[in-house]
C-alpha cells in the first residue's frame, strides 16, 4: 500500500480507520491459504524478509506469528501507515523493522532478502516493471519473490447472481486506470516475472469461500467506503449502489448462499548463478 499512483490511503474510501480496517479483513480473508502458499514457495525460519508496500503491518504481524525465526522488515511510501505499522507491530510485541521508501526505488542495498512479499502493490503502479525490477534487484541470487494482486474480471462472485456488482467492478476499474493502475494485472503476473529477470515463475490463484471463512470476512474486506466514492467521483450511479446494497441484504438473508473472492500469485526466484 501507499505506492506512487493510484492508492491513496487518505482518501480512497470513507475514511482513513475505515480503510485501514478493510486492509486488515483482506488479510484476514485469505490467509489460510495464503500461507500455505508462503510455506510452499519456501518460507521458513532463519531467512531474511521484506514486505514491500507493507500498509498498516497486518500481514507483516501474521508472516511473524506463523513463520517464527524469520527477520522481517517492512517498507512503505505512506507515512501515516509507517506509522500505523510500527505502532501495530510494537502493541504486538514483534521486533520488525518498518521504514519508509518506494517500492520503485527501495534503497536497500544489491542482494539484500531471501524473501519478499509484494502484496496488493503492482495493480496501482503506473510503472510495475520498475518495481519488479527493483524487487529482483534487492532479492539475493536464489531468493524468492511473491506478487499477490487482484483481477477484477475475477473478482467477487456471488449465489444468488448480483449482477450489478460486474457495474460496480467496472467503475472501480475505469477509476483505478485514470489513475494509472492496472486493476486487471493478476493474469499477467507470470510474463511479467519472466520479463523481469525471474526464473521457476509459477503462478496460482486462491479463492476464499463464505461457506468456509463465514459472511463478515466478505463484507469487512469489500466495505463501503470504495463505492461510495465511485459514486461521488462520477464512475458509478447511486441507482447501482443502491441495487447492490440491497441485493447484497437479500442475499445474506437467504440460506445457501455464497460469497467466492480470488487472489492471484506470481512466484519466482533470482538465478542462483546471478551473482
């Protein structure tokens, strides 16, 4: 979070609490199998760490609580959300080192981690092979890096059908690309690792199911905030809002619905003979 284009955490939904607060529920929502994804690509004890674009710490405090061992740093433009993180992390009691920097131009010194999270960063980048390239460039040679990012033609579907929740996306998509982000970066995570210099480039996508994590995850992690916005800036009609809020109630009042939200991974590694 808080990256150079088209995240601003002061005023991208009603409010700066309420959008922190959405940041901690789309952690919360994935993160049984984003973690295991994480164990898969070879995070364990003893390696060195960074998170880039690390918003409130959220995901930092859950990397230290599951991962025991590891050395773990957090870098983030925004410095309300420095600030946030470092308070978060030190009420938790978690030795993590959070400063402030752009993922574009980190200033970690060449072969810094064996590991590093990037995650819900590149779809706000004007210019996200400048970071990728950054990210190779501070990884040690056969260090991993994970990018984790939306597709907002596969986003959050739902039984019953609401079908002017596809308007909505749509609106946040137009608004996000005048903005310069690319909300629909998730499917092309693996050609742009392998542009970027990165070797064994996988690719997975991990769904959250309402039947599984329960409805309140969906709903703190979707919120209000950003389509209320929508509307104010002119993308979205109140009318749509209006047909989906209502939609939505119906929908948690019946039994046998369901809620279906996904997460794209790219992975890959710096050659271990890039030295």
């Amino acid at each position: 979070m808080g990256t150079t284009g088209s995240y601003d955490v002061s005023r991208i939904g009603a409010s700066v609490d309420a959008e922190i607060d959405r940041l901690g529920g789309q952690v919360e929502l994935f993160w049984a199998k984003e973690s295991q994804r994480y164990a898969g690509y070879g995070l364990t004890a003893g390696l060195t760490v960074v998170e880039l674009g690390c918003g409130p710490g959220y995901l930092l405090e859950k990397l230290a609580t599951a991962f025991p061992g590891l050395d773990l740093h957090g870098l983030e433009l925004d410095p309300l959300l420095v600030e946030r993180a470092t308070r978060y992390l030190s009420e938790q009691g978690l030795d993590v080192s959070v400063r402030q920097g752009s993922i574009l131009d980190t200033g970690y010194p060449e072969a810094t981690f064996d590991f590093a999270v990037i995650r819900l960063v590149l779809e706000h980048l004007p210019e996200p092979m400048t970071a990728i390239r950054e990210v190779y460039r501070i990884l040690r040679p056969g260090g991993r890096a994970v990018f984790v990012d939306n597709d907002f033609e596969m986003h959050l579907m739902s039984f019953p059908p609401i079908p002017e929740l596809r308007e909505v996306y749509d609106a946040y998509c137009r608004s996000r690309e005048d903005e310069g982000g690319n909300p629909r970066i998730g499917r092309e995570l693996p050609v742009l690792l392998a542009a970027g210099g990165f070797v064994d480039v996988d690719y997975d996508v991990i769904s959250a199911h309402s039947a599984l994590v329960g409805d309140d995850l969906f709903a703190r992690s979707e919120g209000v905030g950003i389509p209320s916005r929508l509307v104010r800036d002119g993308y979205l009609s109140s009318r749509t809002l209006g047909l989906v809020s209502s939609r939505w109630r119906d929908l948690l009042r019946g039994d046998g619905h369901a809620l279906i939200r996904q997460l794209h991974l790219g992975t890959g590694r710096r050659p271990a003979a890039d030295r």
